[in-house]
C-alpha cells in the first residue's frame, strides 16, 4: 500500500473518532434545579435554585430564559413548574431553562 492511501486511512480514522464530548464537556457550566416563581415578558422567568453543585446557588432567585429545542417548539413554562438548566460560571445570576418536569413543585410558599 502506499504512502497516500495509508495517510488517508489515518486521516478518516482521526475524522471518525469521537473528540466532541471531550470538547463540549468543560467547567465553564453548573447544572441547576429550580422551581419557576414568576413568569416575565419574552419567554423570560424567575427562577428559585433548589439544586446546585455549587452551594452558593441554593435558594437564590436567577433571571432564566428558554433554551434550544424549548424555545423552538415553544414549550409552556408556569409558575410552580420544575426545571432543569444551567448556569454559566461567567454570570451566576442568569440561567438557561433545558428541562421542564411533568411533576409539580411539592413546597408550598
């Protein structure tokens, strides 16, 4: 085999091993839980902490906006619904909503 062919094969193996989840997986995003408070104009909420990796999160109000494929199909967020997002560790006091739980809230306020 030659020298062309053999560096092509090398070059398609490179191009087919998986090297994204090692990219896209950094420190700069914390995932939260939080529970919806107040529903604001332009798909935007107050959302109350109640999960955090980082405990100084926990029980704070974040301003969080719909992300991705919510916003696209337009998924309805209410008051007292449980969400899942992240939290960027350039600004911790807005969040992106990715996750929006069947289940309600068991607080009560």
């Amino acid at each position: 085999m030659g020298k062309v062919q053999e560096h092509k094969r090398v070059v398609k193996a490179r191009r087919q091993s998986d090297v994204t989840s090692e990219l896209t997986k950094s420190n700069d995003l914390f995932e939260i839980d939080g529970v919806v408070d107040e529903c604001l104009p332009n798909t935007m909420f107050r959302v109350n902490i109640t999960a955090s990796p980082v405990p100084q999160l926990v029980g704070q109000q974040l301003l969080g906006t719909l992300a991705g494929k919510m916003r696209l199909f337009r998924i309805r967020v209410l008051p007292g619904d449980i969400v899942r997002g992240y939290v960027s560790k350039y600004d911790l006091k807005k969040c992106k909503i990715t996750y929006r739980s069947t289940q309600k809230a068991s607080h009560q306020i």
